[in-house]
C-alpha cells in the first residue's frame, strides 16, 4: 500500500475469510445459494481484515455477515452501518465543539449552531407531541396573563436536553482508556441524565394536574405517586376526566415498566449508589459496566424482561453474585421508553380545554418554513448524528 513517499506491507489472515466461508450456521445471505452465500461471507471476512490492517477508524458497510451473528472478530477496526457512523462522527464533532446542522456533500455548504440550540432542536425532535402542548401552554399564559404553566411545560424539554448532554457525556467517557476515573466519570453521567429524564417525567405529571383540574397539591402528581395519607392514587382522579392518558401508565403496560425501571435506578441516587466496574474480557479492550441497585434490582430485571428482554438493555450477569449492565446501551434504553412515553403524556393531555387556547393544525406540528431555525432539514440532521 502507498503511503505517500514510501509502501507499506500488510499481512493478512487468510483463515478468518474460510472461517467465514464456511459459518453455515449465519443469517447472512440466506436469500442465496449455499455457495453464493459462502462466498459473499468469504468477501466480507476479507474486506475487514484489510480495514483492521491499515487500522481504519472505521469502516461502513452494509455488508450483512459483519453486522450480524459470526465466528470471527476484527480488533482495529470499527465495523458500523453508514447510519451508525453518522452519530460516531456527530459524537466526535460534539466533543471537539463542532455542532452541525447539516453539511452539503462538497463539505463547504453547511449550517452550525450553538450547543445549546443543538440539543434543544434535537428534543424537539424526538419529542413530536412538544408544539401541540407547548403552544397550548404559551396560549393559556397569553390569555391569563401568568407565564407560570408556560414556564414549567418548556422546563421539561430543557431536562431532555439537558439528559442527551449527559448522554453525550457518558459516551465521551466509554471511549476513553477504560480506568477507574473514567468509569467513574461515566457513571456521574447517568446519573445526571436519570436525574433530568425523571424530572422531565414529572413535569409532564403537574402539567397534567393543571391542565385536569386535579384536586389537591401539584407536588404530589406523579404517575407511580402514591399518597400515604390518601388510598386513592393521583392517577385515578386523572384516569377520571383522561381515562387514556391514565391507561399509559397502568400496570403492565409499556409505559409502566420503563417508570419503574427508571424510578429505580434514579433512587440509587438517594441510597444505593451504583458501583462501576472495568472489566477485561481476553483479547478485548477493557469497557465499563454499572452495578445494578440490589435493594430493586429483581423489580427492574422484571421490568426489563417485559421491555424486550435483558439483553437488550445491556444486562451482563458473568460476575458471581451481581448483576451489571452496559451504562451506553442502559441509557440508551431508557432515553428511547421514557422519550416514547413523554410523547405519550402530551399528545393525551387534553391541553385545548385550557383558557384562551385556540388550536389550528398547523400549530400542532413542526413549523413548515424550510429556512427557519426548527426546519425539518435541520431537526433531522440533528437526529441522525444522536442516533436516536
């Protein structure tokens, strides 16, 4: 290979690409002949061997047999879709101060923003039910003259974004040389994002008691509160005027399960603190794990199970006696059910019986202006790099 003024000789292992070959056992390429696809997996052993030999950063592909079950495993390269290595590179330019709305394919046409109208455009867009009930909050506070509700219903979406900024954080600490103080840094990370996604929840609970009319104190609105002094649960007096808003949380549903999970391990916070551990599995870099909370971890495992399973969450159970789980995939999880479910709570509060709120469909989407600042261009672009 040329390398400028000199050639540089790689070697490459011939016994990974006929390992591949003959890994009758994948998926991949199912759709063909056994002898077509053999060789399509043969192809595709060979093409990552030569990115792991000249060290590339990363390398996108579609190919099929790399992105799913095999045999073999590649050290120096990284081996991601072109989707996954959009929001590889948009962490990248995060961390280096870079925040872009989109750039053209000649690489000089594109639009940059500041950070915090970075992460606030991505909110809005992961958040579609946000303009119907921010615009009906900003229209009751117009018309009763108090900025009170307005206030707090824009609050939720600066805890999410506030929670994909420390997301950013903690994916910035697994990419470092895995030791003590980066994991450490990584867990103070998800914990601060349990913290803002779980405040995030609970403003969409008082926004609720506001808009329903619940009798009693806001600060005791919560989807999982439950009054000791009063048997009867916050979310039945809601379920009484929006028996579909309340039917999001009810037990054994989706939105039931990923509260719990996220109640449980954003009390670690007050008890319990969750304990990092570096783990060096053979030839592989070393990479952080999350203790999960033993005082609630048989509630969360169950929890888990129902919301796709353990594995989905990044649970690893190899160490005798504890339970841990991957704080990236962990967080990951829980941003995609909790940001489901909060665009759940908004499009089912009924937020037009409010004073003074008139509401047109074009005031209950995304603006449509293509140059504005909230374009769908630049909400989207935004999307791809987070990769949510």
């Amino acid at each position: 290979m040329a390398e400028q003024d000199r050639i540089s000789h790689y070697f490459l292992d011939e016994s990974r690409p006929d390992i591949a070959r003959k890994d009758s056992g994948s998926a991949a390429y199912d759709h063909l002949t056994p002898d077509n696809a053999a060789n399509k997996r043969k192809a595709d052993a060979l093409a990552a061997g030569i990115a792991e030999e000249i060290r590339a950063d990363l390398y996108v592909t579609h190919r099929e047999y790399l992105h799913g079950k095999r045999k073999i495993t590649f050290k120096n390269a990284r081996i991601c879709t072109p989707e996954e290595a959009v929001s590889i590179i948009g962490l990248y330019l995060r961390q280096q101060g870079v925040f872009i709305y989109f750039r053209g394919t000649d690489g000089k046409f594109e639009f940059r923003c500041n950070e915090g109208l970075y992460f606030l455009t991505g909110a809005l867009e992961l958040l579609p039910a946000v303009w119907r009930w921010s615009r009906a909050c900003a229209q009751f506070a117009t018309s009763v003259g108090d900025a009170s509700l307005a206030a707090l219903s824009s609050s939720l979406l600066q805890r999410v974004q506030r929670a994909l900024q420390a997301r950013d954080d903690l994916c910035a600490s697994l990419n470092l040389n895995q030791k003590r103080d980066t994991a450490e840094a990584a867990l103070s990370s998800l914990d601060s994002a349990l913290v803002f996604l779980m405040g995030a929840v609970d403003v969409s609970a008082r926004v609720a008691h506001h808009v329903l009319e619940v009798p009693g104190s806001p600060h005791r609105a919560g989807w999982q509160y439950i009054d000791p002094s009063d048997p009867r649960k916050w979310v039945e007096r809601v379920r009484a005027s929006a028996p579909r808003l309340a039917a999001l949380v009810d037990p054994g549903t989706e939105g039931y399960h990923t509260l719990t999970v996220l109640r449980r391990l954003r009390n670690s916070v007050h008890g319990e603190a969750m304990k990092s551990l570096v783990r060096k599995d053979g030839r592989k870099a070393p990479h952080t794990l999350t203790g999960l909370p033993q005082q609630d971890l048989q509630e969360i495992l169950d929890s888990m199970d129902v919301l796709g399973g353990r594995d989905s969450w990044g649970v690893d159970s190899t160490q005798p006696g504890f339970i841990h789980a991957d704080p990236g995939i962990l967080l990951g999880k829980i941003l995609e059910n909790i940001l489901r479910l909060l665009d759940g709570i908004m499009r089912e509060t009924p937020v037009e019986r409010l004073p003074g709120v008139r509401l047109t469909s074009d005031l209950c989407a995304p603006p449509a202006d293509p140059h504005g600042r909230f374009s769908e261009m630049k909400r989207l672009g935004i999307r791809w790099q987070l990769g949510l």
